[in-house]
C-alpha cells in the first residue's frame, strides 16, 4: 500500500514527452502548436455585480479573485506571454445591449510585467453584466497569431446573462475555426446551471472545468493552468475506452483524457517488452455535485482476465480529484533458453479504471466524470520483486548504510557523553 501511494502521486504528475516523426505538410504544422513557441495565455475575469458575494473563506469572490492573481502573476513562467481580460467590470447601468458589450482588455498579451498587471487588477471592482460569449470572442481574437499553445482561462461566477447565442456554442465556434485554442473554466461556488454552461465550454475546446469553493484552491488551479502549456508533459490525448479487455483500445506511452460515467468502467491495453516495467496512474475528477463517499479502481489483467496488480483508492467529499497507481515489471527472457526464434514477444496487459462516484437524481451523468490517464513504459528493475521492496529496489543498500551510520554515530555519542560525565565528576 505504501508503494501504490507514493506511485499515485509520482506517476500523475511524471509523464513522458510524446516524440512525433516525419514531416506534416504545411497546412497541418500550422495548425499544431509548436512546442518551442512562447505559450499563450489570456485570463478572463468575470467582474459582475455578484462577485461581491462574501462567501469564499470569510472575503467576496472577487477579493479571493485578485489575491488569487497576484499569486499567479508572481509564479507565471517568464516565456508565457499572458494577458488579462474582464468582462462586467465598466458598465453598472440596466441597459441590456450596453452590458453585453462590457468586455475589456485589462492587460494585453504580451511579456509580462508583474507590477503593472497586479495595478491594473487592484482597480477592480463588481460592476456590470455577464457577458460570457462576447468576452470569449473576443480573447479569441487577443490571442491570435504565433505558433505556440492558445489558451483561455475563465474565472465566473454565473451562467452568461446576454445572449441569444449561448456561450457553449461560441466555444463550439470557437473551436471550428482549428487554431487549437483550449478554454478552461472555474466556477466560483457555481448553480447547476453554470456547472452545466462551463463544462460545455470546456469540453467544447479539449479543455477543464473545476468548481472552486476556496482561495487557495483557485490560485492553485488558474497555476496548473498558466505553466501547463511549458511543461515538459504533453496535453492529454482523447481516448475512449472499451467497455471490456477485449474491445479495448492500444494505447502507447503518453498522457490520455476520458470521460466516465457514474459507476462505470473502462479498459485499455498496453503492449510490455520484456525487460519493461509498466507505470499506471489515473485521476477521476468530480466536476459536479456527487455523494460524499466514492471510490477509483486501477488494475491491471492479464488477456485471460488473471489480476497482476490493483490500487483502489476512497474519497470523501474534500477534494474534487481522486488518484491511483501501479506498476507492473515484466522480467527479461530467459538467456539460457537457448532458443533461436528472437526476441520474445510483447505481453499485452488489460488496463481497467472503474469508479464508484454517485450523484442525487438531479445530477445529470452526461457528459461522463473526466478521466487522465498517463501510461508509461521504462526499464525494469533486475529484479521483479524490487518493485515490492517499497518501491527502493537497489537503494535498500543505501538505507541500509545510513541506518548504519546512525548506529554507530549514536554509539560514539553516547561514549563520549557518558567519558565527560566521568571527568566532569572526577574533577
């Protein structure tokens, strides 16, 4: 159990790079974001009246919204061009076709200057309207040009209050128009309703939805977001899984998103070397209002359906993400066979992840939970019962060493302490 714990947090955050051959034609690179390009990023703030609301952590959203930024501001990677946009923030009257106009550039995309962009967010205050769609279309066209990522990052309390074009169908637009820009939202303590609105916009574009109830929750959510685009792991990949080992779907080593839904599960193969060591990990996301207790399973099976390994790991309700891990070494072939026939061949291994959330009847259960899952393949250890030594393998000789060292240290202090005591009483 300790192994498989300190593997899900290991292996969630430690992926490897997708590496990509031959030569794509030049309508299609130009689409594909170029990973040495400066990333994107424009973050847009939702500035309405209701942001005054006190009700995250004893402040109103919109003070946890601006110590949330100063904090991003201070950790935004130094070759992110970001830039930041407001919707709601000038326009306090009633006039309907004024408010849904009320979406400005607070601070353009560009290299950042952490000084003048944390001024301009301290002048914020609740004001107008919710224009959601229209702040969208318009940090679209902010963050055009450039062959890095594109990334928008929306931060609203409220479903939009202008349409007529719901802001889901302006991602969809959005999303038409193949220059591979993905929308995240975060919904500050969202209804149904705006759960529903941001998930759609998300899902529209590849990107996330998180409902935030805390600060500290929101400045470390907009961070993941912000440095995603220049970490060395790729973006997850959508994949589908099978509802059975043998319906299954190959996947190689990488970085996968899916989607499940309430008491589901889902499979995917795995091709081993011998020689390889298969490492496993899965995040269950509860972008909804669910029941407090529940559960994810990761397993890996043989074709013949025989267990290798499992983590199953339970939440309850204080954390919207839910991880587990494994890993499964596969020995080398035997070198004394003496067999002619070449290598051995792969052994294909069954990867199950199955969840246990469940919601009130109002929840709706589509589309699915979201599901990433990162699938990685290195050397195994010389040995297969390395992985059981709590995950140390060869540095058993080390803590060995050092428990030494302890030993003996502890043995000479205690001489020497107990030689001053006798010739501090003999003199």
């Amino acid at each position: 159990m300790i192994t498989r714990k300190r593997l899900a947090a290991w292996l969630g955050t430690a992926l490897l790079t997708v590496a990509t051959c031959g030569a794509l034609p030049a309508s299609a690179s130009a689409d594909a974001p170029d990973p040495q390009a400066a990333p994107k990023v424009e973050l847009v703030l939702d500035v309405s009246g209701s942001m005054s609301t006190k009700d995250i952590d004893g402040q109103s959203r919109m003070s946890a919204a601006k110590q949330a930024f100063d904090e991003v501001l201070d950790s935004t990677p130094a070759d992110t061009q970001l830039g930041i946009r407001t919707l709601g923030a000038n326009y306090p009257g009633n006039d309907r076709q004024v408010g849904c106009r009320d979406t400005a550039q607070l601070y353009p995309v560009g290299p950042l200057d952490r000084d003048q962009a944390k001024a301009a967010v301290a002048t914020l205050n609740p004001t107008g309207w919710t224009p959601i769609g229209p702040a969208l279309l318009a940090a679209a066209k902010d963050l055009k040009g450039g062959t890095g990522s594109h990334r928008i990052v929306l931060i609203t309390d409220g479903e939009d209050t202008c349409g007529p074009t719901n802001p889901c169908e302006i991602a969809r637009q959005i999303a038409a128009q193949g220059v591979g820009m993905t929308i995240d939202t975060l919904g500050l303590i969202p209804d149904a309703t705006t759960r529903d609105q941001l998930s759609c916009i998300a899902e529209a574009t590849g990107g996330t939805y998180t409902t935030v109830q805390h600060r500290q929750q929101l400045t470390n959510r907009v961070q993941q977001l912000v440095q995603r685009d220049t970490d060395t792991t790729v973006n997850p990949v959508p994949v589908q899984g099978g509802p059975d080992c043998a319906d299954a779907p190959t996947v190689r080593p990488g970085l996968y998103s899916d989607r499940e839904t309430f008491s589901e599960n889902r499979w995917y193969k795995v091709d081993v070397d011998p020689g390889q060591e298969l490492r496993a990990a899965v995040s269950v996301s509860d972008d909804r209002a669910v029941d407090p207790d529940y559960g994810v399973l990761l397993r890996a099976v043989t074709t013949h359906g025989r267990e290798i390994v499992r983590d199953a790991e339970a939440g309850s309700g204080r954390t919207d993400m839910i991880s587990a891990g494994v890993r499964y070494p596969k020995p080398k072939a035997g070198s004394g066979s003496g067999s002619d026939d070449g290598p051995a061949p792969a052994e294909t291994v069954c990867v199950e992840v199955g969840n246990s959330f469940a919601a009130p009847p109002s929840v709706k259960t589509t589309p699915g939970l979201p599901v990433e899952l990162s699938i990685g393949l290195v050397a195994s250890p010389h040995q297969a019962s390395d992985v059981a030594s709590f995950g140390l393998g060869d540095g058993w000789w080390l803590l060995g060493l050092l428990t030494l060292t302890g030993f003996v240290a502890g043995v000479l202090w205690g001489w020497l302490s107990r030689w001053r005591v006798a010739i501090w009483r003999t003199n």
